[in-house]
C-alpha cells in the first residue's frame, strides 16, 4: 500500500522484469543509468545483480521477459531492438533465437504456467499460446492483449487485460474468459499482472501510475496505490 521504498543504490530501466517465488530470484533486462541495454541479469536481493547474458551483440533490451513456472530454468524473452523472441533452457545464461511460427504483433507480454512446455504471449493482435516452448503459436483471443498473468502454482488459472474488453479471467487454462473489470475504470490500460501463489484469490494489476489489488479472485478490485 503506501510502505514503498527504494532497494538499494541501483537505479536501471527495468523493462523486462520477472520473478522465481520459489528461490525468490529476480530476473531484469532493460537500461543503465549510463545507457545502453543491460541484457539479462539476476538478482537474490534486488541490491546486488550478476551479468547472466548479453544474449547477442549488441545487449538485448527484452521488453517482455518470463520463466516457466513448471522449469524455472526455462525463460523467454522478447527483444525490442527487432531481433525478435529468444529462448533460454539454462536459466538466463545462454540463449537461442527463435522463429515462432504462428505468432503475430510485437508482443507486450509474456506468461509461463505451471505446465511445461506452455507459455503465453499478450501481443498487439491478440492472446496467443504456444504448446512447445514457443517453437509454434495459436491465438486465443483475438484483441490487441496489453498484458497477461498467471497463477504460479495453478495452470488453469490466469488473468488478461484487453483494451477492447478490460479485464478477464479464466479457470481453464485460457479455453475461456469472463469479465473481470469491476473498479477499475474504463479509461486505465493494465500493463502488468501478478496473481499470488500462496493466496489465488489475491492478485496485483498495475497500470502507469496506479496499482490495484484483488482478494475476491477478481470479482473486485480497488486501487492500493495511486501515483502522478
């Protein structure tokens, strides 16, 4: 809520940012101070951040970043600079190029079940699922997805954000969505989704200056942090 405060003396760009909860291993990419792209970097603190990869040459810049939730080890990463999705089977520290077939627009987002070889991606096109590790995609919703998130611990349960229809949630695995919208107004675009583990009624929606939380699974939401 208002308990916020700064983690150490770094103050890089992140633009790419995922989370391990179980080992509670930060992942970013995004920019330095100085400039530059930061490729991929961990943290187990938030303070003190390792040089996993630069991925290619020069560092990438991923503006959409995600692990597997069921093989952590397991991450993706989409570049902004136009070298398009990159994959990663060791944990962030080697990666390879793909050629997604199937998947269309810039994608915004990225999301990793519990369920291995599934991931997400929230695109401008729409919500697409790919089913081996992001070789091959199909759509599932077709409206521009801003964002989309997904239970750590529950593969049938995930959130996305449409412009076209706000908020949704689904408990089958993405087969099918409800509205999900209620107090948040129509005007605010969500760019980020956090559900948690340990409590999946509870769940974190940021926009660009307003953070909004759920304890009801989404029948309602109420902003917890409001900024200019």
């Amino acid at each position: 809520e208002d308990n916020w405060m700064l983690v150490g003396d770094d103050r890089s760009d992140h633009m790419g940012f995922t989370l391990e909860p179980k080992n509670t291993t930060l992942y970013r990419s995004g920019h330095p101070q100085a400039g530059g792209n930061l490729g991929v970097q961990s943290s187990t603190n938030g303070k003190d951040w390792e040089q996993l990869s630069e991925v290619a040459d020069p560092p990438v810049d991923f503006h959409a970043m995600t692990l597997s939730h069921a093989d952590p080890e397991m991450m993706f990463g989409w570049d902004s600079g136009g070298r398009g999705l990159f994959k990663s089977g060791d944990g962030g520290r080697s990666w390879q190029a793909l050629s997604p077939q199937g998947l269309q627009g810039p994608i915004l987002s990225f999301a990793g079940p519990a369920k291995k070889n599934v991931v997400f991606a929230g695109t401008t096109v729409g919500l697409f699922r790919s089913d081996d590790s992001a070789g091959t995609w199909n759509p599932v919703i077709e409206q521009g997805a801003t964002t989309v998130g997904v239970n750590p611990t529950d593969a049938n349960h995930l959130y996305i954000y449409t412009e076209q229809k706000g908020m949704q949630r689904s408990t089958d695995g993405g087969q099918t969505f409800t509205p999900a919208s209620k107090g948040m107004p129509d005007s605010q675009v969500i760019g980020t989704i956090a559900i948690s583990g340990e409590d999946p009624q509870r769940a974190y929606a940021a926009g660009a200056t307003t953070i909004y939380q759920t304890i009801d699974g989404g029948d309602s939401w109420s902003a917890i942090r409001k900024g200019s």
